[in-house]
C-alpha cells in the first residue's frame, strides 16, 4: 500500500527538483538527493523508488531521476556518498 499516490511524488519530487535546477549539475543532482533522503518518510522514498523501476522515470526531470537512481544504489548497501559539496569558482 502506497502512502502518497505516485503521480503526487512525482510532482513533489520535480518540484524539489526545479528549486535545485539552478544549481551546477553535481550539487544539482545530490541536493535532489540529499533532500528527498533527509526529509521525506522512508515509504515515500521507496514508493518513489518502485514507481520509477516500474518504468516511469520519464516523468522526472533528469536531474530528480539521476537524484532516485543515487537513492536506490543507497538502499542497495552501497555507498553513493560523494562528500562534502565543492563549490566552482
């Protein structure tokens, strides 16, 4: 049983996205991912999670999609921690 229907994470997940689009493209990527992993309940993570597997990732902004695909290699056992941010001058 879903906690939130799918298609309203989906608009939750690319509106977090569009705050982080302005972002350079690494920060961009693990801010989406940092947010949806700090502040979201762990059912909805995995709700999200099943709904891109079962073939929906089109749905996502680019960014939101690469943030998911950081999320499931979390809860596959490995790392995707990329340490502390670096900001470009």
């Amino acid at each position: 049983m879903t906690v939130i229907d799918p298609a309203r994470l989906v608009e939750m997940a690319n509106q977090i996205g569009d705050f982080f689009a302005p972002y350079p493209e690494q920060r961009r990527v693990e801010g989406v991912r940092n947010h949806l992993r700090n502040y979201w309940d762990p059912r909805m993570r995995s709700d999200l999670l099943a709904y891109v597997a079962d073939g929906h990732e089109a749905e996502l902004l680019p960014h939101v999609l690469a943030a998911t695909q950081l999320l499931q290699t979390e809860a596959d056992g490995r790392s995707a921690y990329a340490g502390p941010p670096r900001f470009e001058s």
